[in-house]
C-alpha cells in the first residue's frame, strides 16, 4: 500500500462556546494556518496486524497496545476499523506532527483525530465521505471530552465557518466580508473537557444564576450571525466583548485571559474574548488591518508567548 498524509485545521469559536452544549447555537471558523497532519505507510517486514503510532507532541511513541483501550487514538481507530469491517489492523506506522498547540482551545483532539481518519482510511483504500467523517469524529470526540457539542469535528471537516446548533444540520456561513483577527496564547494549558464539567456542575447546582448567561449568548450568536454574514465590524465586535463578559461571569475565564482581552480592546480591537474552552488557552480578537500590528504589539507586551494573526476570505 503506498503511503498516504492528510491534513486537518483547527479552529476558533467566534461566538457562543460552552452555551453550544446545551442546545444554544455558537458560530465558529477554521483556523487554516495552523494544521496536524498525519502519515500512514506501510512497515515492511513488521509482525501482521503490528501498527506503531509516532506522535512526538503527544509524547507517544509505541505500537497502539501499548497505549491502552481508552486511549481516544485507539478508540478512534476502533471506531473507523469497526465501521470499515476491518478485521486485522493494518501493518503500518502512523506519525502525527502538528504546529497546531494542543490543549489550547483551538480545536487539537478533533484536528488530530480527523487527519488520523482521513489518511488511516485512504491507507485502506476506503476514503471516508465528509458525512461519515465527521460523525466518526464526532463519536471519537467523546472519548476526549465527555460531552462534546459537535462544533469543533463540524468546522475542521469542512473547514468552512458554520452555525451551528446541536441536533440541527449544521448552516455553513457565506460572509460578505473578509476578516481579520489576532490570536494571542496565554501560556496555560486546561483541558476543554474540565471546563465543560465545572459548567456543567455550576449548572446543575445553581440554574438560576447560571442559565441566564447561557440564554443570553445564544442571543449574542443569533445578533453576531447577522454581523458576521453582512460585515458589520462595530456590531460583531460588540457581541464578542459581551459574550466575554458572560464567559467571564460563568468562572470560564482567568486572570491571564482577563489581561490580555483588556489589552487588545485598548489597543484597538472591535472585540475581544475567549475562544474555546476557556481557564487559560487562546484569545481572539477582531481587528483591521489598520490597527492589526498595533494589537498584536500590545498582546506580546501584555504577557502572550505567542500571538499570531488569521483572515477569512469573503465567499466568493
């Protein structure tokens, strides 16, 4: 069998994270620039059905026993075995790479799990249909964080900005606008399934307090989905200040993020909030290309280790 790579994008949520678990629509993008990428090839003169995994950002290392049935790796190619009817894995090394930082809320577990499908199935020679791709993804997603929306698998399978709301066919969005945004790193490293559990416990304990943050982000995203579709750049950036202040309220922010979102509004973004999980990870924030490199200055002189910029084409 010759060798075969696929890629995958992460992604960003612009709007409506954490609300989107619970029915709430969220609006989210592909972040293209930054990408896992996974390589299958044959290991010649290997014992039958032995598959070695490579995965230096994860610190892997081993054929696929060694890491244990409830590795989401091994849960994920179960997932594609089974639903192929493959019974003897296949004699292979798979190498992960990928300049995308994981546990950072840009989308890692479902971009490193789409590019393992893409290429394990076009390795077997059973090219998986975009449909089909995302629900295994989705399922695999599971094994990772608990209670996944679906949102993350959605928009790095198409790679498209999408509305989306649980249960609903996902709406991919025809902006007539192009975009700009900066994205700056906090340097902390928190898990989106811990975040969702600390919600969700809150929730369960106080609805009271916390539903009424939840309903107003799905009005955020349903105001922000306008915005976003006619280029309205006030407005949009408007919603996502609001949606941080009611991530903020619901303990999903941190001091770190808190810093680096007031920094990018003084030095001129249109927005500014979390993107993903929250507690640490990524910020974004809406710029013009006027004042781009002035907020993108002001996040490195705030703290961030990393701040890299990403633009969205208008649909054409």
């Amino acid at each position: 069998m010759p060798a075969m790579s696929s890629t995958a994008c992460g992604k960003l949520i612009l709007l409506g994270e954490h609300a989107v678990v619970y029915h709430s629509p969220a609006i989210a993008i592909p972040l293209s620039s930054l990408r896992v990428r996974t390589t299958v090839e044959a290991a010649i003169g290997q014992p039958q059905g032995r598959l070695q995994i490579k995965a230096g950002q994860l610190g892997i290392d081993h054929d696929l026993e060694m890491l244990g049935m409830e590795h989401f790796l091994v849960q994920t190619l179960e997932l594609l075995f089974t639903y192929l009817g493959v019974k003897q894995r296949p004699t292979c090394l798979v190498t992960i790479t990928a300049d995308l930082p994981l546990s950072a809320g840009l989308g890692s577990s479902a971009a490193i799990v789409i590019s393992l499908l893409r290429a394990m199935s076009a390795f077997l020679g059973h090219p998986l249909e975009l449909h089909d791709l995302n629900e295994l993804a989705f399922q695999s997603e599971k094994t990772v964080h608990g209670r996944p929306s679906g949102i993350d698998n959605t928009v790095i399978t198409y790679e498209k900005p999408v509305y989306y709301q649980r249960g609903e066919e996902p709406e991919f969005l025809q902006p007539s606008h192009g975009y700009a945004f900066v994205v700056a790193d906090t340097g902390i490293r928190k898990s989106t399934g811990g975040s969702v559990a600390q919600l969700a416990a809150d929730l369960a304990a106080n609805p009271t307090a916390i539903q009424p943050h939840l309903d107003a982000i799905a009005d955020l995203v349903r105001e922000g989905k306008r915005s976003f579709q006619t280029g309205d750049l006030a407005a949009l950036g408007e919603a996502m200040s609001a949606d941080q202040d009611h991530l903020s309220a619901l303990r999903l922010s941190c001091p770190e993020l808190d810093a680096l979102v007031l920094a990018a509004r003084q030095a001129g973004a249109l927005g500014a909030k979390l993107t993903g999980g929250g507690m640490g990870g990524h910020m974004l924030a809406l710029v013009t290309p006027e004042t781009e490199t002035k907020v993108s200055q002001a996040l490195l002189s705030a703290g961030s280790p990393r701040v890299f910029t990403t633009h969205l084409k208008p649909a054409e």
